[in-house]
C-alpha cells in the first residue's frame, strides 16, 4: 500500500513539515511517481516515523532522533538511552526541588499576616547570602556582577535578602543593604562557593516578626525598631543588625506594597 503525505499525517497526527524533515535527513525514502511528482511512502516508512515519535516521547530531539533511526548501533543505542535516563532523573530531581519550594513559598504566603509585628524568640535559618546593593546604590565591581548573575539562576530558590546595618545603636548608621540569600539545605544543590562576599550564617537566637512597606522608597531601617524595642523589653540585647527576605510584593491602596519576614540576633543580657 503507498501513501502520500497527507495520509501519512493523518494516520500519524504529526505535520507535512517533520515528514519532509525526516525525508531529508534519510529516515524515510518515498518514491516519486514521475507522472505527477507525488511522492508516496509505503508500511515501512510509517514504521520509522512511528520510531521517531516513540524517541520524541523520551525527549530526544528530532535531529537526533533522525540520527538514533538511520545510523545507531546496540552499544550506541544504549548508551544513549542511559545518558538520557540520567538527564531525566536530574529533570525529575529538579521538579521535586521546584515543588517544594512552591510548597515552602505558599506556606510562607499563609502565615507571614500573622507574623505581623508579632514577636516571637526563635532560631534564625541557617543560610548563605551576599549584599550588591546599599540604600540606592548598587555595588557594580565584576566580581558581583558574576555573583549575581549566578545566584539570578538558582531562582526562585534564591531570595531577595536584606540588612539592617549595624546592631541599631543611636550612633550607628541609618542604612540597609540587599542582596540574595539561599537556604544552606540548597548548598550542595547549587556548589556555592562560600568566600566573601558570600557569608554563611548559622542559626542564632532570634527576635523573629514580620512588616510592610509600601511605596517607593518606603523602605527604611526603622521598620526594625520594633524588634530592638522587644528585645529591650525582654531582656534581650541585639548583637547585629535585622536581616530577612522579601516574601511578596502586592498592590494595596493602589500602591505597590512589600511583606518582609524578618529576624534581629540577639543574646540575653
């Protein structure tokens, strides 16, 4: 039985396009009927385009499948398909990895309105971080620009991460500084290569709460002062300035508007 291509599309479901790819690079040889210039494909060239599709389901690509199905030995095959296998399970690693940390960013989203100005005394994470920006100047030396490209791609798992400088004392000054910040559990994930500036902190008593800003340029080291007035009041003393993350940025009031988890380290007094 021959057929042309359009019948070959439809019993296959697939495009005249990949037919005449594969027709190129040798995977399929219709004949050209000499009155007409039809070209019809006999049972034995749909067989190797339903080779390809069965590859296509693996994730190989249709060059390379071409190449499985015209020139492919038993040692070659195998290998392919368990560098493949390999390449599947880090895919699969890396979706386990993402939905966890969907999972960790909803959980995040359901409790941090509870969280706010709400103080509790709790350990810190344990986490791995660098700072790029302080107030409204970005640090543009080329050994941060490559941190931050780097650490760009390790999102969403890497957090928009801030500081409070210094431990808030009168005499100190009224300045904060951004960065990104991974929890250590990724450290192995990622390879992070801990020298400055990347510092790693352990975890460390804390005064743990939460608060808004809103606006642009609403941001400001006193939105911290709450949790020095708590350790205060507590018989804590801070012993480095507020650090945390930016959870969520929404519209409220018509005004762009952040939700920020964060934890001042301190030590009984």
């Amino acid at each position: 039985m021959k057929y042309r291509i359009g019948d070959v599309a439809r019993i296959l479901g697939i495009s005249t396009d990949i037919i005449r790819y594969y027709e190129k690079k040798g995977v399929v040889s219709p004949v050209k009927d000499r009155l007409n210039d039809y070209r019809y494909y006999d049972t034995w060239d749909i067989n190797y385009l339903i080779d390809c599709l069965w590859f296509k389901k693996f994730g190989f690509g249709i060059e390379e499948i071409a190449g499985i199905v015209t020139d492919c030995s038993y040692d070659q095959l195998l290998n392919l398909m368990m560098d493949k296998s390999e390449e599947m399970e880090d895919a699969l690693r890396m979706q386990e990895m993402l939905l966890e940390c969907m999972k960790s960013h909803c959980r995040s989203l359901e409790s941090i309105t509870d969280f706010m100005g709400v103080c509790d005394v709790c350990e810190s994470p344990e986490i791995v971080c660098y700072l790029n920006r302080y107030n409204q100047t970005y640090d543009n030396r080329m050994e941060l620009q490559k941190i931050s490209r780097r650490w760009q791609r390790y999102m969403p798992f890497s957090k928009r991460y801030f500081e409070i400088l210094g431990a808030g004392g009168e005499d100190e000054p009224d300045g904060y500084a951004w960065g990104f910040s991974l929890d250590a559990e990724y450290l192995d994930d990622f390879d992070i290569a801990e020298q400055p500036p990347v510092v790693h902190y352990q975890p460390q008593l804390s005064i743990h709460s939460a608060f808004k800003s809103a606006g642009k340029d609403g941001f400001t080291p006193r939105h911290a002062d709450f949790l020095k007035e708590y350790a205060e009041k507590n018989g804590y003393e801070a012993c480095a300035g507020a650090r945390g993350n930016l959870v969520c940025s929404v519209v409220e009031n018509n005004r762009l508007t952040g939700y920020f988890e964060v934890w001042l380290p301190v030590k009984k007094k």
